[in-house]
C-alpha cells in the first residue's frame, strides 16, 4: 500500500489565504489551494476536509497567532492588574497589519454569515478577551479601550479607513490613555 505524503498544514492554509486574498472567500476552489500548494486537490481534501473546514482552519490559525501576541504582550508588562490586557492590545496592535492580510480578513469574514461553527470561533475569542479586560478591578476605561481598539482594527482590516502613520500613532497613544486612568483610579 502506498503511503500518502505528508503535506504541512500551514503550506496549505498559506496558500488558501493567498488564493482567499486574490479571489475571495466565496471565489475560491479547493483546486485554487491545491495548485497554489503545488499539492493535488485531493490532499488538500484529506488533509483539510470541505472548502468552509479550511475556511474554519485559517481563522483558527489567525486567532490563535494573535492569542500568543496578546498573552506575551501581557506577560511583558512592567506592572500586571485589569489594564495589563489593554496595554497588550495597544502594543500588538502598533504593528500595521500587511494588506494582503487584511485582504484576506475582508474576504473571510464574508463567510461569517454562512456559517454558525465559524461564528462561534470568533465569539469565544472576543468572550475571553472581554473578560480579560473586564476583571475584577478594570474600570470603563478599559472596556472603552477594549471596544476603541477593536472598532479601529476593524476599520483598517475591512479598508474603509487608514490613518497616516503618525495620526495612527497618537491614537494608538490615547487609547492607552484610557487604560492608565484605571491605574490612576486603583491607587
């Protein structure tokens, strides 16, 4: 029996979110991965299930890299409490999201009213980080920072505005702002 090549997964997911980035969500094939990949499409299949199981797996992914950022952000601050969180979200989210990147968050997010499983994947992400902005001790300040940062990043990921680096950067600041004055308030 011949045994079947190992494909890595993110060599598939990889390509999937180039083809999703050129094509669009609701544009793509499993064929598109696959010679993207340089695979067959029926590794893709095997390795990867149904067009919507890949779909699933890349926003997985995504979430799950911004997870890490968030939690070693976190870890790193000089002082931990109910505003840790947001200074975390204030410093991963200096870093500018690549276009391609946010190409692909524009396309996938298309699917997200076709598809409840996914849905529930973004929810449990967006559940745990307001909660971890909203523990014991954080006041509205955190939560409104929460909310400004997330509103922001929405904004540049679907395209519909972009701040100049410099503007972006003050904004960035203010928001942080929010999330000092609970330290101030706690002490």
């Amino acid at each position: 029996m011949a045994r079947h090549r190992t494909i890595e997964e993110n060599t598939i997911l990889d390509a999937a979110e180039r083809v999703i980035g050129t094509k669009g969500a609701a544009n793509f094939t499993l064929e598109d991965v696959a010679i993207e990949a340089g695979i067959s499409k029926g590794s893709v299949v095997r390795d990867c299930g149904t067009k919507q199981d890949l779909v699933r797996a890349i926003v997985k992914r995504r979430f799950g890299e911004w997870q890490l950022l968030l939690d070693e952000a976190e870890q790193a601050q000089p002082v931990q409490g109910a505003a840790a969180r947001i200074r975390a979200h204030v410093q991963v989210a200096t870093g500018t999201l690549p276009q391609e990147q946010r190409a692909v968050a524009r396309n996938l997010c298309a699917s997200l009213s076709n598809d409840g499983e996914l849905t529930k994947i973004i929810n449990e992400h967006y559940e745990r980080e307001f909660a971890s902005v909203s523990a014991s001790g954080a006041t509205v300040g955190a939560r409104l920072a929460f909310l400004a940062l997330e509103g922001m990043r929405s904004l540049e990921w679907f395209g519909i505005h972009s701040w100049p680096d410099g503007e972006r950067q003050k904004l960035l600041a203010e928001i942080a702002g929010l999330a000092q004055l609970d330290d101030l308030k706690g002490q």
